[in-house]
C-alpha cells in the first residue's frame, strides 16, 4: 500500500482557528463598522485607483503628444497607473 504522505495540517488549523478567535473578541469589543464608515472606505478605496490610473493617461498622453509616439506612452502609463493603483488599494484594504 502506498504510504500517506506528512502533513502539517494540524498545525495549520490551530493557525486558523486562533486567528479566528482573535477577530471573533476584536469584533466583540470593538464592534461592527457603521455604514458611513464602510461607504467612505469604499470611497476612498476607488480614489486610490482611479487618482494613478488618470495620472498616468494625462502624462502618456503629453509625452506622447511631444515625442510623437502615438499612444506608446498612454498605455504603458495607465497600465503602470492601474497596478499602482491596486496595490495601494490591496495595502489599504489590509492595514488593519
């Protein structure tokens, strides 16, 4: 027969479930987020990818308008922008 192979699941369990305990007593003190406070995260959440995204189309499209280039600087800018942008939203969204 073939032999099961090691796992640290358990372990990996305990993880979760204590990580799991701990939001249970932090929502129990703090309690719940009121919906103004959830609306303004979200807000601000879609300002934080939409300001670099804008940014980088306004500069493409003048480097592009000086150079000549087309639209080689607008694209690659608003790309850069949307990355930006979703990593400082991913940073956000997980400071607390």
């Amino acid at each position: 027969m073939t032999e099961r192979p090691e796992h640290n699941g358990g372990t990996e369990m305990q993880k979760a479930v204590r990580l799991r305990e701990k939001r249970r007593a932090h929502w129990e003190t703090e309690g719940e987020r009121s919906l103004w406070k959830n609306l303004s995260m979200v807000g601000a959440l879609g300002w934080l990818i939409v300001t670099p995204v804008l940014a980088g189309m306004f500069l493409g499209r003048w480097l592009d308008q000086s150079l000549g280039t087309g639209v080689v600087f607008t694209g690659a800018l608003i790309f850069a922008g949307a990355v930006l942008g979703f990593y400082m939203a991913w940073k956000r969204m997980n400071e607390k």
